[in-house]
C-alpha cells in the first residue's frame, strides 16, 4: 500500500492542524489519512490502495493546508 508522510513545521501548524482535522475524518475512496503533531509540528499521513490514490489525496491535503495558511497569513495583517 503506498504511504506518503508530510510533516509541516511552524508556528502555524496547530492551526492547520484543527483546520486539516474535518477531512481527515471524511472518506477518500481508497485512502486512509490521519493527522497528528504536537507544538509547531503537524504529521500527514496518507496511506492509499494505489498511486493514483495516493497523489490525489497528497495534492489535496496540500492545497488544503496552503489555502489555510493564506489565510492565516492574510489575518494576521
């Protein structure tokens, strides 16, 4: 089963962490996605049935987490 890991440092990860959480729980046909961190540290973990899987949850989970960050970015202003 492929696996991709994606860990995110900074001070802005414990807010994409409660942002990223909600699609986490959905489901992804074919794939398991768990998100974990502690601190400025967020851990992605996406497991899934094939590669093709694998890349569409990956560029999901990190358009995701970059529009979050724009945000985040964009209110701290």
């Amino acid at each position: 089963m492929p696996r991709a890991e994606i860990r995110i440092q900074g001070n802005e990860a414990p807010i994409l962490r409660k942002a990223l959480s909600p699609e986490a729980g959905r489901e992804i046909p074919g794939t398991r996605v768990t998100i974990a961190g502690r601190g400025t540290t967020l851990t992605l973990t996406i497991e899934a049935e094939d590669a093709g899987a694998l890349r569409a949850a990956v560029n999901s989970y990190l358009r995701w987490a970059d529009v979050a960050a724009g945000v985040v970015k964009e209110a701290r202003a």
